[in-house]
C-alpha cells in the first residue's frame, strides 16, 4: 500500500497547515477544508479518489488468481489477468451515490466482464490473452518488487443493465451470456444489447459454439418438426457463409446432421447480432479473436459476419490454434487475407492443418504487425516482417536464409523468444548478425546444453538486453559458461520446466544453483526461480553467507531474490506451515540465522494466492531481501 500512504501523508500535510487545491477545477469533487475540520475521502478530487480504488483492486488481486499458478512477476508470452469478482465491488459501492458510479466506472474500465467463466475441478479458466507489450526492465520492476500494478483485471459474476454503460471490455470466451433471442426454429432471432462506451471485445469460438448449443437444446423438443421440415433450410431467404448455405442445401433426415445444420444457423445468427452491435458504434472497438480446437468451421463465421458488417479493420489480434479437424476452405482464406492484424499467433501441433499459404497470409510482408507468436513444425519457412517488437518462435524458423540478414531486419525488435530444437548452425555465431539495437527482453527454451555458445553470443551482442528468462529440463549448473555472459542483465529468470510443458521431476539444490550463478554475475538485481517438484530446501544461514561473504563483490547490485511455488505440480495441499516449503525445518536449523527467528523473518516474505483464507501453499511466492541480509550479516561481524 505505498500508494496510499504516500496520499495519506501529503493529506496530514495539508491538514496541519490548512491548505487545499480549492482552484482545482479538473473535477467537481475538490473541497476545501482548513486544520479544525475532519478530512473525508469525499474531499479528494475524483482523479485522485479513481487511482486509490484502482490501487486497491491491484492489492485485492494479489490475493485471487484464476490460474493454478502465482502469476505475478511471471513473465509467460500468455497473460492471465487476476480475477475479480463483482460481489466484491458491493462493499465500495454502498459507501455513497458518488462511489457507488466512481467504484463501477473505474473497476470496469479496468477489467474484461466475463459473466459466466468456465469452471472446472473448483478453478476457474480465465481468459489467456496474448502478451503483445515486450517486457521491459525498470526501476519500477526494483522499487514495486517485482509486483508493477497490472490495472487490468478479469471480473465475474452478473452485472445489471444499468450499469451497462460502465463497460468497456467484454469477453466472450466459453460460456453463453449477454445473448438473448425470441422465436423458436428458423424463426428464432438473437439480440446484444448495445453497450456504448466499448472499447475492446475478446471473442472465443468456443463462445460462438456453446451459445449455438445452447438454443440448439432448446429446439431437442421440437425435432420432429425440424426432420419433418428440413427441407426449409434450403429456401431460407438469409445470406449464410458459404460453407453453411452448402449445409442448408443438403437434404437429410439424419438427427445428428439437422442438429448440427440448427448450431450452423445459430452461430451465424448470434455472431451477426455481435457484429451488428458494434457496427452500430460510433468509434471503432478493438476485436481480438480465438479459434481454439474444437471448434471447426466458427472461424470463418466470425470473420464472414465481420466482413459483412464491415468491420473487418477492428480486429487487431488473432490467436489460432490448429488440430486434424480445423477446416480452412479457400473463402476463409480469403477473408483471412483481408486482415490487418497487429498481433497474431499461430499454434499447430502434430497437424497440417496449418500449411505455408495461410501462415505466409497472416505475417509475410504484413507491415502493421507489432506482435508475433508462431509454433509450427510442418511450416518452418518463414519470412517474419520488419518492426516486430515482440517475437516467440523456434530457433531454427528465426536463424533461416529467409530472415537474413538478422540485424537490419529487427531493427525494432524489443522482446525475443527462442525455443531451441535442433543446434543451430555455427555459421550464426558471430556479433555482426546477433546484433538488434532494440533487443531488451531474451526468453529462451528448450536444448540449450547444446547452444549456449549461440546464446551467449546474443548476449554479448545486445548490451541492451537487461531481462533473461531460462525454461529448461536439465540441471542449470550445467550452463555456467552462459552466466559469465550475463554482463549487463539486471533480472534473471529460471523455470525448470519448457513454456508449456510438464514440470522437471529433476531434483536440484538452490544453494548449487545460486553459487554458480553468482559467482559468475555481476549485474544482477533481481533473481527469479520456478521450483521444480522435487526441489531442496533452502538453509537461510548457508543462503545469507553467499551474498554476504562469498560472493560480496559479485552481488553489490542484488536486490531481491524470488522462489515460486506452484500447484501445478503439487494435487494435494502440503502444510500451511509456509515456511518450511522454501527453508530447512526449525529442527534442522537452529542457528542465529534460521528463518524462525524474529530477526530474521524481517528479511523475507510469502504471498500468495488466498484459500479459505488463508495463502494457498501450493500458489506463493518467497521474497528474501538481500541488502537487508548483507546489512544483518554485517551487524553481526561487528558484534
């Protein structure tokens, strides 16, 4: 709550001596007050009060994830926003009629409203929204420890009419909402209601088909009438995307097809009534699309309906994962040619479903891109386009003939992922075609054992690169030829898993860890490790004596050091005894420097996510404060 002391403070200032902006005439709620008369918040001006509650929903989410994991601080190119909810907004509400609209207006114009999110063995799945910002290191990052304010939120739970007017972010991910409809059959119409101060619309296929299946039960009662008059279908006096008015046409008395013609019918349907709704806007919305398996067809739906209502320019972000059922028809293609998107991404496992023609439409030559995440084995020629600022993709697609030469084309190149399958070619290995005058953020995965002297390389080619972050299987001590590259870098971050895979069952120490890393750095501000599942505890006594002595002048600029824990890995609660997750049990360690003592648990804290309560050990975070151990360490030599 930094913040909020800091108004806190400035407002006892103003109090002892009387004073107040009464000239201020930014905001209506300014009142002028003299030393004898109590201070309000009502008193403060509104831009003043719309930043407290907004630090106030950052404090409140540090406590509540929708993720299995403690999000904060993480760097994953797919972003979870931390949940809210919008029982927790009544309490702000009540206060008054000036916060009930302040508190509505700022938390909504904060957050993605998803009514009803997905639910699933007593977790929520939120929305993962593409990361499309590089990350870039700043004091910030130092002086917030490691926790920036993200001001954006993911809120559940209904929200009434009224305060309709109070969105700005809709998400349309799984579960229907939002949608009505009159009618029945072929008849049956669907309605949004007009929301007019949006802004930003996330939109899920997986919505389009639910939605769809929703009315599609609806009609199980009347499907006698609809095998018996299925023949309407052909003569239906309404423009249909061609892959569906070809279904209509097809005459059938099988149940299974006649209900998968009525989900057809219906998607168009509801994704006009989406697409009318915006149209009829007066500024433009921002549209980012998911087609996510197994969704099939939704796809050029969506963008069939968009085209039609001519807004087609607002979406500005497409995710896509492709399986063995995607079908992209050669209209699709060219709807999805007609794109201008500034943020893609392009996932296809095991399947070719995703061949060259599409993903050469969707990045070759396409100059508004800003954003770009590609995974595909079957395609891996590619020209990716110049002024990317952010890049996630495999080694060997980067490092090809077709991007060279590398150092001019990503010339604005801020964030850079690599995930490396093969070794690649030592031909690359030299400062002149590593260099990218931009690059600030390297993420690298995979077989690194096997490249670090291409890593290092980029290293030592980009002194502007302040943030590593390490996804790897094997043991860390084994890259110590790569610390001594790390000459510039100010927050280093280790997970012992790949990106998107199971964790490293690998035992490791820490304390190994730690040593080599920090007998080979010197930059470093801030360290961030993922634990695996089999991971050492720490001895407090032995960790205070590396900063502190052994590596003293290796470690002037060390700040923070961070351990996660995770219940992605751990199906069963461990203890509420926090402490022993990360350190040595008090009966093993009963020096002046264990954890347990007072002295010492001044120097670390544990957050986490909140359970009945309580922080969740399996979702939490250790914090240990270095500076303050060197300074405790000292008072001790000198005692």
């Amino acid at each position: 709550m930094v913040f909020l002391n800091v108004i806190w403070n400035i407002l006892k200032a103003e109090k002892t001596t009387g004073t107040c902006n009464s000239n201020d005439s930014s905001s209506s709620n300014a009142c002028c007050y003299n030393s004898s008369q109590k201070l309000f918040l009502i008193h403060l001006p509104n831009e003043i009060l719309s930043m407290i509650i907004l630090e106030l929903l950052n404090e409140w989410c540090l406590l509540k994830y929708i993720d299995d994991r403690y999000t904060r601080g993480l760097l994953d190119s797919l972003q979870i926003p931390p949940e809210l909810s919008t029982d927790h907004m009544i309490s702000l509400t009540q206060v008054n009629k000036l916060f009930y609209c302040l508190v509505w207006t700022v938390t909504l114009k904060h957050s993605y409203w998803n009514q009803n999110p997905y639910e699933e063995h007593g977790f929520v799945w939120g929305m993962h929204f593409l990361k499309v910002k590089p990350f870039v290191y700043t004091k910030n990052t130092v002086q917030s420890r490691g926790i920036e304010p993200v001001n954006q939120f993911y809120i559940k739970g209904p929200i009434c009419q009224d305060h309709f007017d109070y969105i700005q972010k809709l998400c349309l991910e799984n579960m229907p909402f939002l949608i009505s409809s009159i009618g029945a059959g072929i008849i049956r119409t669907f309605k949004v209601p007009k929301l007019r101060y949006l802004t930003t619309l996330s939109l899920t296929t997986f919505f389009l088909m639910n939605s769809a299946l929703k009315y599609e039960k609806l009609e199980e009662k009347l499907i006698n009438h609809w095998m018996r008059s299925h023949e309407i279908f052909g003569d239906l006096n309404i423009e249909l995307p061609p892959f569906v008015e070809g279904m209509m046409k097809n005459q059938t008395t099988d149940k299974t097809e006649i209900q998968n013609k009525i989900i057809a019918y219906y998607e168009v349907l509801i994704c006009q009534a989406i697409a009318k709704m915006i149209s009829l806007l007066d500024h433009q919305v921002e549209c980012n699309i998911s087609h996510l398996p197994p969704t099939s067809g939704e796809l050029e739906i969506v963008l069939w309906c968009f085209e039609k209502a001519n807004i087609t320019s607002h979406i500005r972000t497409l995710r896509a994962m492709f399986d063995s059922d995607t079908i992209i028809s050669s209209h699709c293609i060219k709807l999805l040619a007609a794109l201008n998107l500034e943020h893609v991404s392009l996932v296809c496992d095991k399947h070719e479903a995703l061949n060259k023609k599409i993903a050469s439409l969707l990045i070759e030559n396409k100059t508004a891109l800003r954003a770009v995440y590609y995974r595909n084995e079957h395609v891996v020629d590619l020209s990716f386009p110049h002024h990317l600022k952010f890049l996630n993709t495999h080694s060997h697609i980067f490092f090809s003939h077709l991007n060279a030469p590398l150092s001019k084309r990503f010339t604005m190149l801020v964030e850079l992922a690599l995930d490396f399958q093969v070794q690649i070619h030592q031909n690359f290995i030299e400062k002149s075609i590593l260099h990218f005058p931009a690059l600030q953020t390297l993420t690298v995965s995979g077989k690194l054992d096997i490249n670090i002297d291409l890593i290092s390389c980029i290293l030592e080619s980009n002194p502007t690169v302040t943030t590593l972050s390490l996804y790897y299987h094997g043991f860390y001590e084994d890259l110590e030829s790569l610390y001594q590259s790390l000459s510039h870098v100010k927050l280093l971050n280790i997970s012992y898993q790949t990106q998107f895979e199971d964790h490293s069952t690998l035992k490791f120490d820490l304390e190994s860890l730690l040593d080599v890393i920090l007998r080979n750095t010197k930059s470093l501000e801030i360290i961030m490790i993922h634990q695996s599942s089999k991971t050492k505890p720490l001895s407090f006594s032995k960790f205070a004596t590396k900063p502190a002595c052994q590596h003293k002048q290796n470690t002037k600029h060390l700040r923070y050091l961070y351990v996660y824990n995770s219940t992605r890995y751990r199906s069963t609660l461990i203890t509420h005894n926090l402490v022993s997750i990360f350190f040595n049990n008090y009966k093993i360690d009963k020096s002046k420097l264990s954890p347990y003592n007072s002295a010492v648990k001044k120097l670390y804290w544990i957050d986490g996510v909140l359970r009945d309560n309580k922080v969740d050990p399996r979702r939490c975070r250790l914090e240990i404060d270095v500076r303050g151990i060197k300074k405790l360490m000292s008072q001790f030599n000198t005692s």
